[in-house]
C-alpha cells in the first residue's frame, strides 16, 4: 500500500509584533503569509467508499485549516499573552476587533507549533500530518517536520 503525501497552500494577512525583540519586528508589522500544509497516509482501497483512491478529501483538509488557523489569524493582531502585549491590547481593543493573544511570541516558527498542534488534531483517522511551511515573506520562511516534533 503506497504512502502518499498530499499538500495544500492557503495564505492569510496579520500583524504583529515581537515584545522585546531588539529590531525592527518589535514594532508592529504585517506579513502576507502563506502556509503550505502536508498530511500523509494511504489511499483508500475500498471500491465503495466515496474517498476511494483519496488519502483525504482537499475540502476537508481546507475546512480543517480554515477553521483552525486562517479564521482565527486572518487580518488579525497577533500578540504575546504578556505583561506588554495585555497592556498594548487594552489601548487597541476599542478600536480595533480582531486581536489575538497568544502564549508564546508571534514568530513564525511557534506559530508553526501552534498551528501544527491545532491542525494535527482534527485531521481524520489514518491521516498524520507531515509537515508546515509558512512563508512570512517570498523569500523567508520556516518549517515544520512532524518526525522531528514527536508527531
């Protein structure tokens, strides 16, 4: 039975910003990012399953995705949960909705971590997630490899 990877790319506008950086991404900043997620498993042999052939069906996957990650971080502020970020939200937050606080700095490599934890526990049975690429910009990005993170 052949493993196959399936991957598929899904962008979101944010800001942030990284409390106590010392450069520039302290400030507050957008990106337009684009996240590239792969899951991995067999494709279903059962002639009368409707998924027959499929791994997984790409809606699901983009239902799964969606809900977990582009609806929460999409046109959102992403802060820390600290003593700063709390104070920051408090001046924004009667102007502007959508602030997300998080329990970790915004960077992009935890935000992998997060968003693989979030989408690793959703996807349907007999299908592991493999690995996240999120691109900040077209030329710098991270990634996340589910060997490497116990997954």
């Amino acid at each position: 039975m052949a493993t196959i990877r399936l991957t598929k790319e899904f962008s979101f506008e944010a800001a942030h910003a990284l409390d106590g950086y010392d450069g520039p991404c302290r400030e507050i900043h957008g990106h337009s990012y684009r996240l590239f997620v792969t899951v991995k498993g067999h494709p279903s042999e059962d002639s009368r399953d409707p998924k027959y052939g499929m791994v997984m069906d790409f809606g699901i996957l983009k239902r799964i995705v969606q809900e977990e990650v582009v609806s929460t971080f999409d046109h959102a502020l992403v802060l820390r949960d600290s003593e700063e970020g709390r104070a920051l939200r408090g001046q924004l937050a009667a102007r502007f909705g959508n602030i997300v606080c998080v329990p970790y700095q915004p960077t992009c490599e935890n935000m992998l971590d997060d968003f693989a934890r979030r989408i690793a526990a959703r996807l349907p049975e007999g299908v592991r997630l493999h690995a996240l690429k999120l691109h900040e910009t077209a030329t710098s990005f991270a990634e996340w490899f589910a060997e490497e993170n116990g997954f």
